[in-house]
C-alpha cells in the first residue's frame, strides 16, 4: 500500500487528481471578496477563517513540498520519502526544501510534512499553534488523545503574529514518523481531518474564538467498536488478531488465523527479515462492517505507521494467506526501506512476494498478461491509469525480473525507493540498466 492518485486496490483517492480549481474554491475566493468589501481586507488574525480544503489549497497554486529533519537518519528519510513520491508523480516542477531551508525564507505555498517534534519548522510554530502535537500526543479542540498512530491534516490559517506563518498544508502525525501512508487519508473535503488506525476519526474546521485565537470545531467521532485480542507467536514474532467483541469466535477462527500467519512469514522469508516489527491484523467479518468502520471497502489494507491490518474474513480460508502476504509486505517493507519511490515498485514488490495476483500465479500472468504500458511509463501516472488486472500482474513481473538480474537486496537497496527521476541511477548503483531490466521483462513475457 502506498499513496498514489487512485490506489483502485483499496478504492481510496490519495490525493486530488484533478488539481484545476473546484467549484467550491470559487466560492471562498468570492467569499473573501465579500469580506473584503465589506470591511477593508482584514489581516490573518481577524475576521472569520474560510474552510479552506486540501484540495483548495492544491488547487490555488503550485505547491512548495517541506520536508523534515529532527528524526533520526531512517525517520527523516521516510517523511521526505513520502512527500518526494507525491511530488514526484503529481507536481514535479515543484521543488522539496527541508525545515532548516525553509525557516530563513517562507517558501510559497507550503505544503509542510511532520509534527513539532519531527519537523523543525513546525517546533519553532509550536507555541502559535492551535493543536498541540509530540510522538505520543495529540490534543486538538476538545480531543486530547494519546498514542502513536493519530494523524493530522490540515490546511493551517495564516498568522501574522509572532511566531509568524503563511497558510500551509500539513501533514502530521504522533509516533516517531507520522506521516506514513498520511495521502491515502481521507479525500481531500475537509479543512481539519484526525485519522487513528481505522481511517477518519473526526473533521471538522478552523473557527475563530472571542479572543481572536484560532481553534478547531470538531464534528462527531466515527464509529469505533470493542476488540477481542488473540495473540499467536511464530516465525514473524507475535502477532495480535483483534476480533469485533461483540461477536462470537467463529468455528474456523484458528484455521484463518493459521492462514494468515502463514501469509505473513511468507513475507518475511521472501524479504529475508531477520526481526520484523510486530503487527496487529484486524479482522473484520465482512466487507460491509470493513467498511463502515475504516471507509475502505476493500478485501484487505495496510496502515504501515500503526504496523496494522485489516481483512475481511474470507472463506475458504486459505485465499486470506496471499492476501496478508500482499499487505504484510507494505508494512515489512516501509520498517525495512521507507517509503516506495513509485507505485510500480511498492506495488510489484507486494505482488511479487505473495507470488500471485487476482488468484492467478505470476507463471500464469507471463501466459496471460498481453499489451501493457513500457517500464518508463508506469514509473509515473500511467500505473495508476492502467488497469489493476495489467498494472498490478506487470509490476509483480517486474520485480521478479529485477530480483533475478541482481538479487533481492540490491532491489530494495536501491530500486524499491527510487522516484522516476532517480531510476536510472538507481539502476546503475544496483548494478543494472533500466533497458537491461525492461528487456529481460520483454524476453519473460515473449510468446512462440
């Protein structure tokens, strides 16, 4: 699972596709207006504050991307992944600064990666903020949660007094990264989103208090329900299966669990993981309770910030062992290597190691699979466009190929991570060529 235009997979948009200005921009640009005349245009801390989306800001202008520096070396290397990716594949003559670079000199129009306690840009804010946020904390409106896996969005206001910011849109979260897989939340409608590691959790907006201070005006929260945990040790640790509470342990409870775990230390044998963080797999009776709990209607997705699952309680039960291997290998791998540089490449691998796509081997997808774009286009949006039944059995296909040409660790050294602009560096430090890898996938894929 990683954050694209349209993950089909899991029927999530993870950022606006079309980045034209929406109907709903116009309204707050005629609203501003309005208030403009009434009144004389009123500095940042005064008058109301307009329900300015992510998609509105998106589409105003182009965007700056803010990267973050105050983790460690692998922390600071998966926020700057994941904002190096949307650039990468939606605004790619944006440019990517850090906080260090960007505390001299606002860039235009922020688009800001990390918490307070990651991004440096964000602690010397932290005092003007109307959200107080750490790796453990998060405490907004009337919310004050704790834990590790709280993710924030948000189109910030802009403040005029000290300490001083543009708007910006942030992408933030607890826990010692925050920010991982923070594009596949949500749609992009809503001017404050709090996401835990079900999906959404609350939105609402930005209002401003008697006192002209900002403050969030959260709506209700989404429906959230008791667990039943079962622990099982094995070859990839131990692993919790949560299991609505409410509801009685089915007859083949054990067997999905074995199915499930043997998915699981499919994954970590195929990535030679030698200690694999621990995971927690939701497991959800059916598609409809799925998704009325996460929003995401899908069979099953990960949440590779929160190390966690959710499936769909599947019969027989043996399909569910490809399925969590697929999954599993989203969260194992971002533990391991960071953020994938491209969906080509954080799909195939996925595909690669549960060996089959859409209930067909990867031997019968070189049989099947006929016309499918080049290795230079699905690098790019074109993945995304194609048909999952093309995309996602050709990006298996590929990483089969690259892992025969140089070995599975020079692919997730160096290919895994790689953006499109990077490749064909990327390529070379793996001791390869892309024409090299694009030419042994045509030789697979030749017919008689």
């Amino acid at each position: 699972m990683i954050p694209a235009i349209l993950d089909k997979e899991r029927n999530s948009p993870m950022w606006p596709t079309d980045i034209r200005p929406p109907r709903r921009l116009w309204t707050l640009v005629l609203t501003t207006l309005a208030v403009c005349a009434g009144s004389g245009c009123k500095s940042p801390d005064t008058g109301p504050v307009l329900p300015i989306t992510p998609n509105d800001f998106l589409a105003a202008a182009a965007p700056t991307f803010v990267t973050a520096t105050l983790g460690d070396d692998a922390a600071d290397a998966r926020v700057r992944g994941q904002a190096e990716l949307v650039r990468e594949l939606l605004f790619p003559k944006s440019t990517l600064v850090t906080d260090v670079e960007a505390a001299s000199t606002w860039p235009e129009h922020p688009v800001v990666y990390g918490g307070p306690h990651v991004n440096a840009l964000m602690r010397d804010l932290a005092p003007g903020l109307p959200f107080v946020m750490d790796a453990a904390h998060l405490a907004i409106g009337d919310l004050d949660l704790k834990g590790d896996s709280y993710q924030l969005v948000t189109v910030l206001p802009a403040r005029s007094e000290s300490p001083s910011h543009p708007e910006m849109l942030l992408y933030a979260g607890t826990g010692p990264v925050g920010v991982a897989e923070i594009n596949a939340i949500g749609r992009g409608n809503d001017a404050i989103l709090v996401a835990d590691v079900f999906g959404p959790l609350h939105t609402g907006r930005w209002v401003r208090a008697a006192d002209g201070t900002v403050k969030a005006k959260l709506g209700p929260a989404g429906r959230r329900i008791a667990w039943r945990d079962v622990s099982r040790a094995g070859a990839a640790g131990t692993t919790i299966y949560r299991f609505p509470a409410e509801l009685a342990a089915a007859a083949d409870e054990s067997d999905l669990i074995d199915a499930a775990q043997r998915g699981l230390e499919q994954a970590v044998v195929m990535l030679e993981m030698k200690s694999p963080p621990p995971l927690t797999i939701y497991v959800h009776p059916d598609v409809r309770s799925k998704q009325a709990l996460t929003g995401n209607a899908g069979d099953g997705h990960a949440i590779p910030g929160a190390r966690a699952l959710h499936i769909v309680a599947r019969s027989p039960v043996s399909v569910l062992t490809s399925l969590v291997a697929h999954e599993a290998t989203h969260i194992l791998a971002y533990a391991a290597y960071g953020a994938a540089g491209t969906p080509l490449l954080g799909e195939g691998l996925a595909v690669w190691v549960s060996g089959q796509y859409g209930g067909g081997s990867l031997d019968n997808w070189e049989q099947s699979l006929g016309k499918h774009p080049s290795l230079r286009d699905m690098l790019g949006p074109i993945f995304r466009k194609t048909a999952e039944r093309v995309a996602y059995p050709s990006a298996g296909l590929l990483v089969k190929t690259a892992v025969e040409l140089v070995g599975r660790e020079a692919v997730t050294t160096h290919l895994y991570g790689a953006t499109a602009s990077t490749w064909d560096a990327a390529c070379r430090a793996a001791g390869t060529t892309s024409d090299l890898i694009e030419q042994a996938l045509a030789r697979r894929l030749e017919r008689p």
